[in-house]
C-alpha cells in the first residue's frame, strides 16, 4: 500500500526502524537529547528563535494549547474558509469570545473582514496557514502583517504546511505555530510542536486545560523534560524525522514539496480536470496536498476505491461540506518523484477508462525533471 | 538496561515489533478494527460494560478528559494522598468547585472526611487507586460505596492499577476510570483509556477542552474513529500488548502482578529495609510498585546510580515532597521472576557492600516459587 494521505503520511523506512528499540525512561539524559536535538531543528523547520514545546496529541491538541494558554489576551477573531479554520474557531470559542469569519471552503479570507474585526476590537487572529480541507495556503505573512498593525497576537496552525513548505515565524511576526508530525515532517502521529513568541506569555490565561498549559512545558524544558509522560516511542521517530530534514536542507525540502505539488496540479489541469481552490493574489495553492474536483461520470468513492484495489494506492476524500465533491493527493514528507507518479498513473487510469479526462501525464513528468 | 520504573515500563519484544511497520490510515477501517479489539480487552481490564475511549496524550490527559467533561456535576472532592491524588485536585480546580482533601504522603485517605465532604455538598469524588508516587493502593471500592450514598460521581484514576491488578468499576459503581498505555497494560505511552458510565452523561459540561471531550470520541466510537488524529503506531503496540493480556488472562495478570510485589516487599522488609506506605485495614500496599525508605548511609542518587551502572538497571527515584527519601521498584506488564530477582540481587549487593542491610534473596525466592 501507498499512502498519499494529507496525514499520517507514509513512513520511511528509517523512521519505522528508529521505533524498534526498547523504551527509554522518560527523565534520563538520552530522552532529554532526544528532547533538545527535536526543539533544535523544530526551530530552523519554523523560522523561529523562540522556544519549541512538544505535547503528546494531535495537531489539534497543540493548536488548542496555543489558544488556551493565550486566552488573557482578550477577544479573538478565527479566519475560517475551510475545516481546520472552523476548528480553531470552536477552539477559540471556548476559552474567549470570539469573531468568526466564515468564508466559503476554498475561497481566500478577505483581508479586509480581518482589519474591520480588528478595528472592532479584536486582540488575537488565530488562522489556518495550509488548510488542508480545500488545498489553499492562506497568506500567512499578509495576515500577521495586518495584525501586528493592531498589535493583534498571532497564532498560526502551520500543521501541514511546516517542513513541507515555508514557514518564518519571526520574519512575518507570527506568536505562536504549531504543527503535527504525522505530516510534512514526515513522522508518525501523536506528537504536536509549538513555538512561542516572548511576547504571547503576556497573555498566559492559568485556567487553561492543565495537560495543555504551555506554562508547565515551559518550565521543565531547562530540564529537558515534559511535564506529563511524553510518548518515547513517537520521540525516537520524529528524532530521525528530523535528521533526515537536516540531512536534505529546509531549503531543498521545500523545493521538493514545490515540484511535486506542482507536477500533480500540471497533470490535474492538462487532465482536463479542476483544481477546487480559488487562490486569489494574496493566497495560493497548497504545496502539500492538492484538492481536485471529482469530474461528472464518477463518484469520490469508486474512484478511490479503485486506485486503492487495482494500484494499492490510497488516495484521499473531501472532508464535511465537501465530502464525495473532490479528492485530494498530499505530497508530503519523504515522498519523492515516483510515487507521485505512480498516483497520477493510477488515478489517470481510472478516469481514461472511463473517457472522463485525456491523457497528461508527459506534463507531470516535465515537471519532475530534475 | 532493564527499566524497573512505574512506567514507562519494559516494552515485550512482540510489542516493539508491532510498531515496525508501515503507517495505516486513521479512516480506515483497518483501524476501526484496532480499536475495536482494543475497546473490547479494556473493557476487561476496567471490569465494565461500558464504552472505552482512547486519547491519543498521558494519563493526565485521560483524567483530565474525565473530570473537564463531567464537570457540569458540581462541586468536587479529591482524596490527595500523593503526587496524583495532588494532579487530580489542580485539575478539578481548573473546571469547577473543588474541595481537596489532603493526606500525608503515604498514608491513608480518611473516610470520615470523605463523608463530611459529601455532607457538604460535594456531588462527584475524584481519586487515584494506585498512589504510584507512595506505592498505596487506595481503598476503590470504599469509596466508591460511599460516593454512591450520597448519589455523588465517581472519578477514578486507575493509570497504574488497571492491568496490573483488579479493577472492577461495574462492581464497585465507578462512573469514570483512566489508565495510560505504558504501566500495568504493557504498551508504550502516549494513549489513554476512558471508560464511563451512562450516568456521568448526565453531567457534560460542552465547555471543557475540545480536544479532551469525550462527547466527541462517544460520537466517532461508532464509525470505529477517533475524532482527531490517534497515534496509530502506539495503537499497533497496544493491540499487541492486549492480545498478550487476553493471552495470560486477567485473573493470571493480577495473580503475577501481586506474587512479584509481595516478593518485592518480603525481601524488603525481611532486609531490613522498611516500606514507605502505611496502609490501615481499608488500604494497602500497591501490587505495581514498591515505595522502599532509603536506608541511612547511603543517599537515593548514589543507590540508583550504582545500580544503573553495575547492572544496568533502572529504578525509580522518589518524587516532589519524597524526593531523596525514597526509591521505588515497579512489577507492572510484562515484567516476570528473573527481572525481578536481578533487580533484588543488584539493591542487595549495593547495599550490603555497605553494611546497611541483612541478605535477603532467599525470602524473596520462596514468595516467587510456582
């Protein structure tokens, strides 16, 4: 099987082998190595001099301690235009009040509802960088650009989008990112990174959920330490993860991300097929999942179903508003070349015999060249 | 190196073997049918016909989960009688009203006082079953029969006990129980097991921590999912450490757990060591982990460290209020006879070598014979 999931991804074989040891305690020095060489990288992977906490959870487990540990700050507003923007919407209604702005699954924010909010009142923008639901990457650096105008805090879910795509915390002025490692970093599940600006700690709200207070992670990383048991195991993973993005370079890990998501977007295109997002000038698409509208003639299901039985490959489906209306290739961790081509051999396959869409994939090898 | 500690405990070569294979989709129903076995052995370990969820966090997280969801009920009581027992009142006071009851460390929670407490009004009881920081086993059933009187809920943290020893919640009329994957199940960390009953429901608070409300694992159970993304390596490890419960029979698990501590506890004693807890008629010792007293002549770090350099074992320091004072040897999973007489065998000569106690190998021998 071949997993072009947008998370969890397939593993490398380096990774899957560096969980086959025996368990270490969780105060020993060798855990706190583990602890330190993870934060050191997390920090190039985020473009940040801040520190970097590690909870045992999902990416939503992190996004939610950003919101809950900041929650002081005061009124929040949540960019929402797809399923993970919604989610830090409910999030943040949890701890604050809260203006959601609600835009259509695939359409840009508009920058404009956000400086309005702001002039209203609000005190933190808290937004989705890569939505992985619809394929967009929202614009980052314009949105932290117009929140520092309004000395707004900014907290970024960078899930699927840090180690696979650019992220610069500090250069764009973000307060707090967070992401998962069962994505671009190319390790399994259940282990969340959050970088924390200096500034965020002003607004440290103490009623925040005790397993996600970054207070307490605060505190014991001198020691190398969690302050509850982390998951070893997920450690010694994301461990050699990490080597293998220092071995590769942040700069050409990106790259490859670029080439492949845009080999898969050439190919839907020339296809004859439709990309589901509608970047605007300041958002774009995704570079690490591509979200393809299903064309009239097949369903979401047959059509995932058959790659997955003829070609082994398991391709993904649209999630809530979009369910059975598009699927969704991720091009994420150590995906290379030709396992992209062989997903697009396969879905192209599928959809010929059918005569849904025309032959293309020269297109996706153009642009794989080296 | 042999890890005695109270978790993360010695992983079985078939466990750290079920990691080492190639990521699964969380959607899949592959999955669904991990989980599904995983809830079904839980369900025997916790002794109930209730439905089990698992969170992908600590033990804290699973009894954090507990307390926020249910935290509509009211005001709260905790039985603090040790670090957990402490970890469960901070929690409580994070969601609600709480009265906490406090106890010396190792001694026994009052049973009076937890009626009075009631008498005032407290409408649910949290506690720990197995103190592991003081290596008390609480009396679960006492209290619980108490809580019931008063018609008050029932939180148990059973995170070092469930597995290792009888956890009968049905019986005894617990409404909420937690354990975590790395003690007395055998796993590795990183997931947490919430089991609950009908009746706590009841008292769903729709603020606690998103990522912690169980309401949402309740509605994924049935579509055999898990509302964010779980560790599904961990899940590998623990479907294979459950078949090995299955395999052994819980009535055998806890039969092995109590022959290898009273081991622990007779060669201790019979040394002239002298154990930490002082349990009355209602408590008792822990069957997972043994508080032993440090001896004068000799300080906690240079035992533990001799230890874990001579014979590459590694045992438990005593924590926060007994940090120094204590050192603790933990039998929980997978752990049999020769890990534990190896572990006697190196205290003993360590401590010999410095005339502080009498030989005592031989008691712990005859406790061990089939």
């Amino acid at each position: 099987m071949l997993i072009m999931l947008p998370g969890p991804i397939q593993l490398h074989e380096r990774v899957i082998r560096a969980m086959c040891r025996q368990m270490i305690g969780h105060r020993s020095a060798e855990f706190g190595e583990i602890l330190k060489f993870c934060g050191e990288v997390m920090k190039e992977v985020f473009g940040t001099r801040n520190d970097v906490y590690f909870i045992t959870g999902s990416g939503t487990a992190g996004v939610e301690a950003g919101i809950a540990s900041f929650s002081g700050v005061g009124k929040f507003v949540t960019l929402e235009n797809g399923k993970f923007g919604e989610r830090m919407g409910e999030i943040a209604e949890r701890y604050a009040e809260v203006e959601r702005l609600s835009f259509e699954w695939g359409k840009p924010v508009d920058l404009e509802k956000l400086k309005e909010a702001l002039e209203r009142g609000a005190r933190a923008v808290a937004f989705v960088h890569n939505e992985t639901s619809t394929g967009m990457l929202n614009p980052a650096e314009e949105i932290a650009k117009i929140a520092r105008k309004y000395d707004a805090l900014t907290i970024m879910d960078a899930i699927t989008s840090a180690g696979g795509d650019y992220v610069k915390m500090d250069e764009w002025g973000i307060d707090v990112a967070v992401v998962g490692t069962q994505k671009c970093l190319g390790a399994p599940p259940g282990l969340a990174a959050v970088a924390v600006s200096e500034r965020a700690w002003e607004f440290y709200n103490p009623k925040c959920p005790l397993y996600l207070d970054l207070k307490a992670y605060r505190k014991k990383l001198p020691e190398l330490q969690t302050p509850y048991t982390p998951a070893v195991t997920l450690f010694f993973a994301l461990e050699e993860a990490l080597k293998m993005i220092k071995e590769e370079g942040i700069e050409n890990r990106v790259k490859r991300h670029r080439k492949l998501s845009k080999a898969v977007r050439t190919w839907a295109v020339n296809a004859g097929l439709s990309l589901f997002p509608q970047p605007d000038k300041y958002s774009d698409y995704s570079n690490t999942v591509t979200a393809i509208n299903i064309p009239g003639g097949i369903t979401e299901k047959e059509l995932r179903d058959t790659v997955r039985k003829e070609y082994g490959i398991v391709l993904s489906s649209g999630q809530d508003k979009v369910k059975g209306k598009i699927f969704r290739i991720a091009t994420m961790g150590s995906i290379e070349k030709f396992e992209v081509m062989a997903t697009l051999t396969a879905v192209e396959d599928v959809l010929l015999r059918k005569n849904l869409i025309k032959p293309a994939l020269d297109f996706a090898r153009r642009e794989l060249q080296p």
